[in-house]
C-alpha cells in the first residue's frame, strides 16, 4: 500500500509556497480554471517519474520570476513514513531523494512509486504519431521492470552514437566500419530485448484495455491494438545489414524498435480515422486503466491514480462506468480534479462512501 499524505510545494508552476494534506483514499480537488488543479496532480507525477507529465523541461515548472522548486511528498509506505523530494537548484540540477537519500541516477527511483495519469485531452496516444505510443509502452514497462528501463536507456545511447557515426561517415566521405559493426552487436542485443518485453506487454495488455473500453462504452465496438516492430520482419542484425545503404543516406538509423508502433483499429478500420470522440475518450481511459490494473497485479499493490478535469470530457453514462470502476475496483489512492464543486460532490457522494474534497 502506497499513500500520499502532504504535498509540500515550493515555486512549483503556479504556487510560490503551497501545503496540501489527504486525509482520504479518494481525493477531489476543485477550483476555477487557472487555480493549478492541474499543477498539483502534475507535482505527484513528479514525485512518482523525476520529471513532468507534460513533457515540460524542469526550466518551465519553476514559478515566473523565481529560480529553482522544490516539490515534497509524505508517503506510507508499507506502515513507514517516507520523503520523497525532488528539488530542481538555480542552475537547473536536479536532485531526487527517497527518504533523505539522494540518487545516484534519476532512473533508479521509476517504478517505487507507481503512478497513472489520465488527461483526457491527451489523446495523442490514439491520434499522434508513434513516439505516443512508444512512449505509453515505455512508461508502463518501466514501472513494471527496471532491467527494461536499464535496456532502453543504452539503446538509446548505441542509437545516438550510431546515428553520429552516419552523420559523420556522410560529412567526410569515409565510415569506420570497425566501430559500425560495433555499434551494431550493441544495439542488436538490447533492442531484442525490449522488444521481447513489448511484444509480452501486449499479450497482457490488449485483453484488459478490451474488457475495460466495453465497460466504459458500454458495449463491444471490436476495438483491436496489435504491436507492429521492424524486428516482426527478420533478424535485427541481417536488417541492419540490409538497410546500411539507406542509413548511410538519410544519416540516421532506420530499422529497430525506435520505430515500433501500436496500430489501434476499430471494426478493422483505422480508430483515428473512424472513431467518434466518445470512443477516443472511452479508448483513452480503457488504455490507461488496464496500464493501471497491469502494474497492480505485477507489484501487488495499487498505484496512484490521478484523474484531471475527466467530468468536462465524458457523457452521463461513461462518467458512471468510470466511477462504478473507481469506487469497486480500485483500493489505491486516487485524486479527481474538476472545475464544479457540487458536481464533484453530488457524483463523489452518490458512488463512494468515503471522500475528500479539497477547494483551491
């Protein structure tokens, strides 16, 4: 069990210095448009990834006319008190703290405190390019196993050294093959890997956004998400091979797992060509949910869920699934953020028999 208890927050995006406590598994938090709802669940995030759920460099969080924030969390933990601070310095250095120790790297805290997030007006995961949906993969499995993260991070280091490589056998006319195939062995034996762990994921995956999309929408719309990789096609290193003449004409790599995608059908046409903006929403929040039920059964207790502005997004009926869903299926901590205080009360009140609302 993972329980935030006090949100502490210094020059963090709209508040100079702001306290926040939680008394309750279901938090509501209300106020106008502009009073940081949003910035409060985004300060969580924060203290769950090292870093913005917006993808928001850490120069763009401190408070206009200030430098440097610091944001601090009070967890339990297995019956423990524990700090988890994250302070970003004048100079933009970051450090991150877990009960006072500081971490050698920032990647080693990802997955202690798990964390989902859904922001309805993110629908980038269904309609934006592939780096959405790689990144959705990402974040999940990360949580979920650190050797995945560890593989990922030097994949993409090989993949910069090797896309330099290309761009500097193109400038003078000369490669250093020596190095090249180097470079090859390297990311050949990490990228097998994470593609081995994103081709299991989806095995998990896909069945649970299912179930969780009929419910939402509440019925079966044949929504279909299948893993499509470089890696499907042949051995990685004969597709690097057979691919050198390209890279070294477009100066960059074209075939690994830097270039998988989830391609998301409905009825076996394309969802974001064919699917209404109920079926997004209900797409996004199903997709989301599952990442949270996945990482639950992997690691035996509940992440934190943070739903922001999700009443403005969703007709009567989705509304009343997703909080059929909040209040029996999940025993975690999860925060709500809307902008109508009796709303958020008359709904809260009508399908939970505990809450806590708090107004900015």
């Amino acid at each position: 069990m993972v329980q935030l208890t006090q949100l502490s927050l210094v020059q963090f995006r709209n508040y100079v210095s702001q306290e926040l406590h939680f008394t309750d598994r279901i938090i509501g938090i209300v106020g106008a448009n502009g009073k940081g709802k949003t910035n409060v669940l985004d300060a969580i995030y924060y203290l769950s990834f090292t870093k913005s759920y917006f993808n928001r460099p850490d120069a763009q969080n401190v408070h206009h006319g200030y430098q440097g924030l610091r944001i601090e969390g009070q967890y339990i933990i297995q019956n423990e008190q524990i700090p988890i601070t994250c302070i970003v310095r004048e100079n933009l250095k970051k450090e991150f703290y877990y009960n006072q120790d500081a971490y050698a790297k920032l990647s080693q805290h990802i997955g202690r405190i798990p964390c989902v997030m859904i922001a309805p007006d993110d629908v980038g995961i269904i309609t934006g390019l592939s780096e959405e949906r790689r990144k959705l993969m990402d974040s999940l499995l990360s949580q979920m196993y650190p050797s995945y993260l560890s593989n990922l991070i030097q994949y993409n280091k090989i993949l910069a050294q090797r896309n330099t490589l290309l761009k500097q056998a193109a400038e003078f006319g000369q490669m250093d093959e020596t190095l090249l195939e180097t470079l090859n062995e390297q990311l050949v034996e990490k990228g097998l890997q994470v593609f081995k762990y994103r081709t299991n994921l989806i095995a998990q995956y896909l069945p649970k956004i299912k179930k969780l999309y009929n419910n939402i929408a509440g019925q079966d719309d044949q929504i279909n998400i299948q893993y499509q990789s470089p890696l499907q096609n042949g051995d990685f290193k004969t597709l690097l091979a057979q691919s050198i003449t390209k890279d070294k004409f477009v100066q960059r790599t074209s075939v690994g797992v830097h270039r998988d995608d989830l391609i998301i059908t409905i009825q076996e046409q394309s969802f974001k060509q064919e699917a209404s903006q109920g079926q997004r929403k209900s797409l996004l929040f199903a997709i989301r949910l599952a990442e949270w039920e996945l990482i639950k059964e992997h690691k035996h207790f509940s992440p934190i869920l943070l739903l922001d502005d999700i009443f403005e997004k969703l007709d009567a009926q989705r509304m009343i699934h997703l909080l059929d869903w909040v209040s029996n299926h999940t025993d975690g901590q999860v925060f709500i953020t809307d902008t109508h205080k009796e709303r958020v009360a008359n709904l809260l009140g009508t399908h939970l028999k505990s809450y806590q609302l708090i107004e900015l």
